[in-house]
C-alpha cells in the first residue's frame, strides 16, 4: 500500500470506527507506515467538529490519538493546536 494524504472524510470514517472496511485498510496502513499522514486543514477541521459539538470524551480520544498516529503536513500546525486546545 502506498503512503498517502487522508482526505477529512476519511479520517472521520476512521474516528467513527463503524465502517469495517475503513477499520481493515486504517490497520493496514498503520501496520505499514506507522501514521496517517494527514493535512494540517483535515486535523483543524476534525478536532473544530468534535469542539463545536462538545463531544469532550471523543475529542480526547481523538487528540490522544493525534499525537500517536497522525503525522500533519504543513508549517500550520501549531497555528491548528493553538486555534484547537486554547
């Protein structure tokens, strides 16, 4: 499997974990590449969803997970922490 950028609905299908097909290739792609490479705009609009809908327990899940498996491309990142967690 290549390396790829995940789109947000495609982290979200993985977050929601109720789609076994997206579950199957997440850990696949994790076996083989160690992160999910995703775009500073995806993590923003992610966690600003779970924020906005104070959805406190899956936002901490999300944000744990973040710091383990989601590797940002861009120089915007700590723009997106500052913006997400205060």
């Amino acid at each position: 499997m290549d390396a790829s950028l995940l789109d947000t609905d495609i982290l979200n299908e993985v977050l929601k974990q109720k789609n076994a097909n997206a579950i199957r290739h997440a850990a696949d792609y994790l076996a083989q590449h160690g992160q999910f490479a995703i775009s500073s705009s995806s993590r923003y609009e992610v966690l600003r969803g779970l924020k906005e809908k104070n959805a406190i327990s899956q936002l901490a899940r999300c944000q744990t997970s973040a710091r383990t498996h989601w590797s940002c491309r861009s120089s915007t990142r700590s723009w997106t922490e500052r913006r997400i967690c205060g």
